[in-house]
C-alpha cells in the first residue's frame, strides 16, 4: 500500500549561482559520504555533469522528504538520506542512523526516480508498506 509519494524540480541555475558562491560547503552540507565521491569525481571531469548529480541528488531528497511526510525535519536529515545506484543503474535509496531506524520501524520501502536537462533536475519517490509476509 502506498505510504507517501513525493516530487520536486530543481533549478540547476539557481544550484550552479550556489556552488559559485558557497562551492564545497554546500556539497557537503546535502550529500551524503558515498554522494560526495561521486559527485566530486563528475565535477572534475565535466563540471556540468557534477551540477547536475547535485542537483538530483537534492531533489531526489526534496522528494523523499515530502513522501515520508516529515519534509526537512527530524530524523529526516540532508546526509542521513543517500540516492546511490543498484549494480544495473538503477537508483536507490539509502538510509543512515535515525532515519534509517525510523523508516524500518514502519515497514516501508521506497523507489526514487531521477532525470535531467540542460537547466533542469527532478525527482519522483513512491513510500510504501513492505508486503507482509
């Protein structure tokens, strides 16, 4: 059964106008410890690409925020919550400390969706109850 679904788009020109006057900190304030590898590993190849993790990575987390229904509040933390890939690709939501107890103790599983444009990333997340068995 569905628990919560969220959604959200960002403005990769308002986050690029971020990271010029904020630059590392801001990465570090949203991304989680896996996250911020990854992320640093496409900004230095193609600051573009690296934007644009950042970007779906926030949104993705906007989005999950909104689906479990606590928005940006306790124990839903920026870096407590990590958007990584399965082995095929496929993105999937990680869960760390306080979070991640709170999110087990309910049952609950999400699936997360991220896409973006030149100017553009956004994020879909579905929660809902684990199949009992």
């Amino acid at each position: 059964m569905i628990f919560g679904i969220g959604t959200d788009i960002c403005d990769l020109r308002r986050l690029r106008q971020t990271w010029a006057r904020r630059g590392e900190r801001f990465a570090q304030r949203v991304l989680g410890p896996h996250e911020l590898e990854v992320f640093r590993s496409r900004l230095a190849r193609v600051e573009a690409r690296g934007i644009a993790y950042l970007g779906t990575r926030f949104s993705a987390k906007e989005a999950f925020s909104k689906a479990i229904g606590l928005g940006m509040r306790m124990p839903m933390t920026w870096r407590g919550c990590e958007v990584v890939k399965d082995p095929r690709g496929k993105p999937e939501i990680r869960l760390h400390g306080a979070l991640a107890e709170w999110f087990e103790a309910r049952g609950l599983v999400a699936h997360v969706s991220v896409t973006d444009e030149t100017d553009y990333a956004a994020a879909f997340v579905v929660v809902e109850t684990k199949e009992p068995r």
